[in-house]
C-alpha cells in the first residue's frame, strides 16, 4: 500500500489499481494538493463533517471522478442531494464491498454536525489500514486489532480535539498494527505536537509497530 500525507487527517492511499482518499482537506494550509490536481479516485472517505476533514472537497472529487462517496449515512445523504453520484451511507459496524476493497465504518470518540463521528477500516485484498478519524483513545480499539488486524494505522496525535502523543502511543498498543503514522498534528498551534516523542513512546510500549513519520507530500509504501 503507497501512502500519501496530504497533511493534517488527509492521506491518499493506493493498492491494488485502487485509489483512494480519506478526509481530503485539499484547502488546509498543510495541504500540497487542490481538487483541480485530482484526476482520479475510486473511493472517498470522510469521517466526520468538520471543516478540516474535506466533506466540501470530498464531494466535489467524487462529482468530478466518478468515485464512491462513502460516510455514515446522514452524511452520505447530504453527499447525494449535493450532487455525489455514488453513495454508500454506511453506519458504525458495517461494511460495504466495492469491487475488490472493503469498507468498514467504525465508532470515533468526538463530535459532529452530521450523523456520529467514525473512523474507517480498508481492506484491500494486499493489506489492511485503520484511520481513526478524530477521536480519543478508547478500549474498544483492541477490538478493531483483533477483528481487522490492521497492517498500517493512521493515528492523530495533535490533543486539544484529539488524542494526544501518550494516548496514541497507547492505542497503537491496543490496535497491534504493523506501523503507525502520526497525524492531526502542527496544521494550527493548539496542535502543536512532536512526532518524534510518539515515537519514542511506541518504541517503548509497542515494540513490534515501526512508526513512519511523513510530511505533508511525502509518499511511503507501507508496511
């Protein structure tokens, strides 16, 4: 699977000929990429409605692709009667096969205009990944390690709307991934966090994850 961090909570993954985009806040100030760059997706993931995690862009991306839009269901809704095509409006625990990638929606611990706030699993048949939206730590992601086994998890680590470096060093104990990447971090100043000290922390307590740090336009395949 090829990571791209396209700063903040946005990360564009590929594998297996499949594209996908997950909370593309192509307008953030960290952000290398605009909408108009992008000229293919096959599915978009949006976690939650705030501002920073790109319901605006995700629609129009889909609108101009063709891709997938999939939330949960209150805003997939909104998606569709803005004009998205192709919705799926998921809620916490399902999941939606879309050619050869599966989409499960999973429960975040945080706040929203629309619907819940959500954390996504992807399988694509090469590998697993875990976004965990904007959320705090809870205990019930030792049960998205044991049901999905994620190979990559993407984790914020910025506090004040998030979990901060401690409890995402904790989580990634729990979730058991293979490798972790830092984000939701240093996009404002009330986020203002070291990812070098989450990786210290994890070396400490989650010995068999590798933690990948990446700036905003870096690509990594992972794991």
């Amino acid at each position: 699977m090829k990571f791209t961090y396209l700063g903040h909570a946005s990360f564009k993954v590929e594998a297996d000929d499949k594209t996908v985009f997950i909370d593309p806040w192509l307008g953030g100030p960290t952000s290398p990429l605009k909408v108009d760059d992008v000229d293919h997706a096959d599915i978009v993931l949006v976690t939650h409605d705030h501002g920073d995690h790109g319901y605006e862009e995700a629609v129009a991306i889909c609108k101009k692709t063709g891709a997938f839009f999939v939330a949960i269901n209150e805003l997939g809704l909104k998606a569709q009667s803005a004009g998205a095509k192709r919705v799926h409006t998921l809620n916490i625990g399902g999941s939606v096969k879309i050619e050869e990638v599966t989409v499960t929606l999973v429960q975040a611990f945080h706040s929203c205009g629309e619907g819940a706030p959500t954390g996504f699993v992807v399988r694509f048949p090469s590998g697993t990944f875990y976004h965990a939206g904007d959320t705090g730590v809870f205990s019930g992601m030792q049960l998205i390690g044991d049901l999905y086994s994620p190979d990559v998890a993407l984790l914020p680590i910025g506090s004040y709307y998030t979990m901060d470096v401690q409890q995402a060093a904790l989580a990634t104990r729990l979730l058991r991934p293979k490798c972790v990447v830092p984000m939701h971090y240093n996009t404002f100043p009330v986020i203002e966090a070291d990812p070098e000290e989450f990786a210290q922390l994890v070396s400490r307590t989650a010995t068999s994850t590798k933690v990948k740090i990446l700036k905003p336009g870096e690509s990594a395949d992972l794991p």
